[in-house]
C-alpha cells in the first residue's frame, strides 16, 4: 500500500494522549551533532530552498509575527550550548518527549522530513522534560539521528508559552516563527504547514 504523501488538501489531526516510558539501558546517542546549526543553509542549496509557484513568485510564507526565543540549550551529543534565537531560517524546531504519545507517533515523520529536505531545510528536535537515556534509546529505536538540543527544564517550552507536548515551530527565512501545538502531525498536513510557514515545499 502506498504511503501517505506530503501534500493533502484536508488538514487531518490524529489526538493521542501521553503514557510514561518505562527506564531502558542507555544506548549512545543517535542523534547528528549541533555543529553549524546556527550557519545559513549551504550556498549551493540556498537557492533552491525557498519553494516558487513560478518562476518569478516567491511563496509568501505566514507566521504569528513573533522570533525565537533567547534561550541557550546544550546539544544532546555535547559541545557547546547552541542559542536558540541565532538559529536561521528556513526550519522546523520539534520539542517532544520519550514519555508523550503523540511525540512518538511524530518523531519518526520528522525524521523523515528531515532527509527529504536536506539542504532545503534545517530540521533539529529538542528533547524536552525527559530522561537522557529514555530519549536516546526511543530515537535509537526508531532510527533518529536529526540534531537535537536537550531542555530537561522546560526553558524553551515556557519561553513559546505553551506547557504541553508536542510543539512545533516553523520559521520562515526573515527569521518569522509560527508555533504549533498540541496533536500529533501527519504527513499530509506537516508537508502544508511547512510550505505555509518556511517557503519549502516537500516533495
């Protein structure tokens, strides 16, 4: 059966609720490191990132007018801190949790949206109000390696003003964020919530 595409024109939301993950051995962590996270995108694929409905006409990317937050958080695989208001645009910022439900329905489809986009759109997870060996061992699991930040605390999840999992930003090129929050995402409405609010469109 083939799999769902990226592009739909119903916005289908699947609710899930959140159950805790029971403690598994640590493996080591899966995820890509933080380095160049706050660079533009590769030169020789900038030019490409932005989607056009022609030749001559840009998208017109939505957001709630607002920027990231000036929060630092440490990457999941160490080095330095990485400031989450330098990061630049185009991107999708995922916070989720091992212990969430809908996180682990969406992690993976980030994941997957992350290799289809590479070099057109910097896609980073943050692992939030988790466990360290928890959150590596369900990424492990289910063969995520996208950049992660970690955020024990909550840090950025207070400073987006939102208190529940899952969320996600997108930010457009200007540096403009829309947040979405709250159900699990699929393929079809990720794929339209990206070109609405980064310009990218997913093939």
């Amino acid at each position: 059966m083939r799999a769902a595409g990226w592009v739909a024109a119903p916005l289908v939301l699947v609710l899930g609720g959140c159950s805790a993950d029971p403690a598994a051995p640590e493996p080591s962590a899966p995820f890509a490191d933080c380095a160049g996270l706050t660079s533009p995108l590769p030169a020789q694929a900038a030019s490409a990132a932005p989607s056009t409905t022609s030749a001559d006409s840009p998208v017109v990317t939505q957001s709630d007018g607002s920027r990231l937050p000036d929060v630092s958080l440490p990457c999941f695989t160490g080095g330095e801190s990485v400031r989450v208001a330098d990061l630049p645009g185009p991107a999708v910022i995922n916070l989720w949790g091992s212990w969430c439900g809908p996180c682990r329905e969406e992690l993976p489809l980030m994941q997957e949206l992350s290799d289809v986009t590479a070099g057109r759109l910097r896609v980073l997870g943050v692992d939030t109000r988790d466990k360290k060996d928890a959150g590596a061992s369900f990424a492990a699991e289910h063969q995520v390696s996208m950049p992660t930040l970690y955020d024990k605390d909550t840090a950025l999840l207070t400073a987006l003003g939102r208190s529940t999992l899952p969320v996600t930003v997108f930010v457009n090129p200007a540096g403009e964020t829309y947040v979405y929050t709250g159900k699990a995402l699929d393929k079809p409405t990720l794929g339209s919530l990206v070109r609405a609010h980064t310009g990218v469109t997913v093939a």
